[in-house]
C-alpha cells in the first residue's frame, strides 16, 4: 500500500464489502452450528472475526472511515455490553495504530517538503512509525539541536479520501435523518467538510498547538508540546513520552483515572477560555498521562495531542450553554426553553411543553448536580437507552429538537468526552470546573442582561 486508496469507488467498495462480510460470517456460523459446535464458541468466533474485519478495512482506508472507526471507540461505553464487548478490543487499537505506510512513502514526503538533505535536519529519524491515525503518521526523532521531536507526515491522497467519505456521507443524507432526529444533516455535512479541509492544513493545526502550547507552558497540569518546523505535510513538534490514555481505560489504577478524567474535563472546559480555542479531537489516542504533577513525581499531569480539528470561539465557550445549564439545575423551564429557542434548538414551526424539556434535559447533566460523579458505562447506556427508545417521552421529544450547526462540534466533544469519562470509570469534580471555566454558570446571567441591570440600576 503506497499510499491511501484514493478512488471513490474503491473507497465505497470496502466499505460496502463489511456488511456483505458479516452477512457471511454468518453463514458460515449456522453451518458450523449445523455439524454440531455450540452456539456460544461459534458466536465468540464469529464475532471476533468481524471485529478483526472492522479494524482491517477501518484501519487500511483511514481518512473519513477510520475516524469513523475511532468515534466508535470512542462511543462503544454507550453500547450494550453483549455488543460493544467483542468489538472493544479492535476499536480501540484504531486510537492509537493503524498499518503504517511504506517507508519509501515517507522518505519521499519528506525529500518533496523538507528537501533533498532533509537528513541534515535530524541526528537521528526512526522509519518505524511511533502512531498512525486518520490523516498522518508519527515518527519518533532526534532535532538537530538535540531535541527529542514527534514528526507527523501526511498520506499523500488523504485529502482526497477524507474528501470522497464525506461526499458518500452526503449522498445518504436523506437516510442518515432518522438516525439523528431533529438534526439537518447537509448543513452539518458542509461544516464537516469545512474542518476536513482545516485538518488537512498543517499550518493552521501549527498555529493551534502553538497557542494551546503558550498558553499552558507553565500549567501544573496541562503540557502541550511546543511546534519545533511546519510545512505543508510534514508537523515537527516536541516528543512527550508518558502512559497512553488509552492504557489508563484498560489498566489504569483508580488513582490515575480519576486524575486523568478530572483533567479532562478541566481541559475541555479551560482550553476555550484560555486560547480561545476547542480541541475537537478527544479520543483516547490524543492524551497521555505524565508524571511529575502539583504534588510532585508521584502526582500526574496530562499531555495533548493533535491539534489538527479545533472549533475557534473567540470568547470562550457560548454564555447560553452555561445559563441554560445553570437554569436547568435551578428548574427554571420557561426560561430555558425561551433560551433553546432563542439558540435554534428548537425550531420556529415547534411547539413543546417546558417542563417536558426540563424533564429531557436533567438526567444529561446529572454530573453538574452533584459535588463529584463517577461515570460508568452503565449511566451512559442508560441514557442511551432512555434517548434511543422510540417509546419513550425522552426519544419523542428529542426528535423534535434540532442541533444548530454552530453548536455541533462543542455537542460532538463534549459527548466524547464524556464517553472516554465512562470508559476511564472516572470520579469527577465536574461542578468544580463548570463554574471556574464556562461562562454564564455561576450566576446564569448573559452579558447583555448584565448590561441591562447595569443600565437600570444607573438610572
């Protein structure tokens, strides 16, 4: 493999070909059955054998099919454990692995961008990959100056690809609609498609870590690395070694997950109000755990990764998400149905019972009601459940409400996140760092009926 298959209709053809594989998986499970093996060890086999499938096509067409594959890992906590259990293992590899391109393919990346000495640059290049995702692989390597540095070189033809799974996407919009009711799905497709073509720039996903890297340089808690080269597809950052969160969900002590889901969400909430900036990539492969914390080598602080999808919000995360949270765990329906309206959560045509909505919304935000809250998987299938279940009042009144396109990115981490959250079994402070960072939490008031209030109490 030279390099990502590029063509739409080979692109579509392996895609297509998972479905008709598991079709004869199945096949081939009931004439097993047939000629006697039990119908336990023929379904652990056959599921382990879609699961290898998964990973193979996911893994080999990367670009829009493999962060298919890595939101799948990232959302398996939600799934039933008899479904998400067999796949577990193969999903997650996606978070940090996938097959690597040829070697001949990188040294040829790097003459193009770099230069015909591009050796010269380095004391020391590894040509094994240290990580692949979606759209680049990671070299581990020595800087010219003795830095230890992360080199990420992009497939040629991942713009392409990335470019035709979304254009796929699209043409299925119509049938995509009542698996997310309430949602225009074109719009949200071209805002996809607006990041892809971000992603794809190293230059902006430069400038993004660099602000992210300023700003936390001297955190406690937080370390993003610094940006050492940039040209067009080849990145040169700061090496950072440390435990793979990934690890942490499946090995960590609880020590190390909850420090690690409570400085996950302090990021989430802290990385807009402080950069401006939402890191929009929260799957497990993008964080690792280092030592040497507040309280020394024994305490942990958080790397991250991957800046190459982020949302810019100039002030921060929007003040309504923070007055309608804070209005909902005051039980003020009116006011937060007037709110989601006023959004575009609830569209024009749409007529809905406020306390019906407050109803909806307050299982969500459990973990802003209390003091700390561990997540599991067992709360965020039941929430899934209780929202999925077309018999419910919970899946009726979510069909009726939409997702403006402004708010899908910030809907699409913050879900994530509090699926890696579920995955990690985390006990979270969550409370603690809604009213430090979001804004509008603390008192549910916007700047414009602060504005008011000023007015009226000058005169």
């Amino acid at each position: 493999m030279s390099d990502l298959p590029r063509k739409a209709v080979t692109r579509t053809a392996k895609l297509a070909a998972l479905p008709l594989g598991i079709a004869g998986r199945a096949t081939w499970g009931l004439g097993k059955r047939i000629v006697g093996e039990s119908a336990e060890i023929v379904g652990r086999e056959l599921q382990q054998r879609t699961a290898e499938q998964l990973f193979k096509v996911l893994g080999e067409l990367k670009g829009g099919a493999m962060k298919f594959g890595q939101a799948l890992s990232v959302f398996e906590s939600a799934l039933p454990e008899e479904i998400a259990g067999p796949y577990r293992a193969a999903l997650t590899k996606l978070q940090e692995a996938a097959p690597p391109m040829p070697t001949r393919t990188v040294h040829t990346v790097l003459e193009e961008r770099l230069g015909p000495d591009w050796r010269d640059l380095f004391e020391e290049f590894e040509d094994k990959p240290a990580a692949a995702a979606s759209i680049g692989q990671v070299h581990r390597a020595v800087w010219h100056d003795g830095r230890e540095v992360a080199v990420k070189v992009q497939y040629p033809g991942a713009g392409e690809a990335l470019l035709s799974d979304l254009t796929q996407l699209s043409r299925f919009a119509r049938l995509l609609g009542p698996l997310i009711p309430g949602m225009d799905i074109k719009p949200l497709i071209a805002e996809l498609r607006d990041r892809v073509s971000e992603e794809l720039d190293y230059g902006l996903e430069a400038q993004a870590q660099a602000a992210h890297a300023e700003e936390f340089a001297e955190d406690p808690d937080v370390v993003v690395p610094a940006v050492v080269h940039q040209c067009e597809q080849v990145l040169v950052t700061e090496w950072i070694d440390g435990i793979p969160l990934s690890e942490v969900i499946a090995d960590g002590t609880e020590e190390q997950r909850d420090r690690a889901g409570q400085l996950l969400t302090r990021f989430l909430f802290s990385g807009p109000a402080r950069t401006g900036l939402l890191h929009a990539d929260p799957h497990p492969g993008n964080f690792r755990l280092l030592p040497g914390g507040p309280d020394g080598e024994d305490d942990w602080r958080l790397g991250v990764l991957d800046f190459g999808t982020v949302d810019r919000l100039p002030g921060g995360l929007p003040t309504p998400i923070g007055v309608s949270l804070r209005m909902t765990l005051d039980g003020e329906a009116e006011t937060v149905y007037e709110l989601l309206c006023a959004e575009g959560f609830v569209k024009e045509t749409i007529e809905l019972d406020p306390e019906a909505v407050l109803d909806y919304l307050l299982p969500i935000i459990e973990p802003a009601r209390v003091e700390e809250f561990t997540f599991t998987r067992s709360w965020i299938r039941s929430q899934a459940a209780r929202i999925a279940d077309p018999r419910s009042p919970a899946y009726q009144l979510g069909k009726q409400l939409n997702l403006p396109p402004a708010y899908l990115l910030i809907h699409r981490v913050t879900l994530s996140t509090i699926g890696v959250l579920c995955q990690l079994g985390a006990t979270v402070r969550m409370r603690d760092e809604l009213e430090e960072w979001l804004p509008g939490f603390v008192d549910g008031v916007t700047e414009d009926d602060a504005d008011q209030e000023e007015s009226a109490a000058g005169a």
